[in-house]
C-alpha cells in the first residue's frame, strides 16, 4: 500500500512563571504579558495536549510523480 503524506499539527501548553511588584493582580498580570518569554522554563513544563492534535491528508499530484 502507498503511503499519503499528512499535516501533521501537535499542540502544547505549557507557562512562564514571573515575580512581579505591582498594585494588583491586574496589574501584575498585565506587566507579566510584557514581558519576554523564558524558554527554557517552557520547554522544561511542555506538556502535550492529545485532544487537540490533528492530522490533515495532503492531496499533491506533484508528490505521486
């Protein structure tokens, strides 16, 4: 049988932890958004989100030749 190829999408959650000073939780969170993502905390806490993968078969006569 011949394989198909697929798109492939894998969805992670996954967060970043910040100490911030601020008036309120409000404020806090907003401060936190601007500030950049530490990706070595993400990739550390990846946690993969099975529900939400999907898989598409990808129709190309160029890929059959």
């Amino acid at each position: 049988m011949e394989n198909k190829k697929f798109e492939i999408k894998i969805y992670y959650t996954g967060f970043c932890t910040y100490e911030i000073e601020a008036q309120n939780e409000a404020e806090a969170i907003l401060k936190a958004r601007k500030l950049p993502v530490n990706r070595n905390e993400i990739k550390s806490n990846l946690e993969n989100w099975e529900e939400a993968d999907t898989a598409k078969e990808i129709n190309n006569e160029k890929s059959k030749i």
